[in-house]
C-alpha cells in the first residue's frame, strides 16, 4: 500500500479504505456470505423446481392432451439434456484439442 504512505490520499479516504480492508477480509463476513448466498439459492432452486412441476398441468388446463403435454415435456428435457451435454462435455473436449 505505497500509495498510502506516500500521502496521495487524504486521512478519511485512507481510513475509509482499511476498514474496508479489515472487514472485506473477516470470517464473520465470508460467512455471512455463504449463508446469503445459499438462501438466495435455495429460493431459486424451489421456484425452479415448482415451476417445473406445474407445466403439465398447466398445459392440460389450456386444453392440451396427454400426448401433447407428454411430447411438450419430454422434447424439453431432450433440449436441456442435449445444451448440457454440449456445454459441458464439449467444452472440455475442445479445450484438450486447443489445450488452453
């Protein structure tokens, strides 16, 4: 921190600037974090999982058949399943072709 000692910076930005240091860096502050962090995805996770769970009911509510919501259904999977596939397996393998 030569900026500070060289006195570039006046008493309240440098004060301002190691208590940001000091409590940026504290245990209590990553923990803090994780925990928000893990609400913040448990949260996600029960909207996505009940928003998943209500398409073929909602289909059939707009008059779909079982065929239809069958096929509505599984063609999505197959999309998510194949982006994932590509995404993640394609990505490594061509990383190990171009070895960056």
């Amino acid at each position: 921190m030569a900026f500070l000692e060289k006195g570039i910076m006046d008493g309240a930005r440098e004060r301002a600037l190691r208590i940001n240091l000091l409590t940026a860096t504290s245990p209590a502050a990553g923990l803090k974090f994780v925990v928000l962090i893990g609400i913040v995805s448990l949260f996600a996770d029960m909207t996505y999982e009940a928003a998943r769970s209500i398409t073929g009911p909602y289909l059939a509510l707009l008059g779909a058949s079982g065929t239809i919501v069958g096929t509505v259904a599984g063609f999505g999977e197959l999309i998510g399943y194949g982006l994932r596939r590509a995404w993640c397996c394609g990505g490594s393998a061509w990383a190990l072709r171009t070895r960056s």
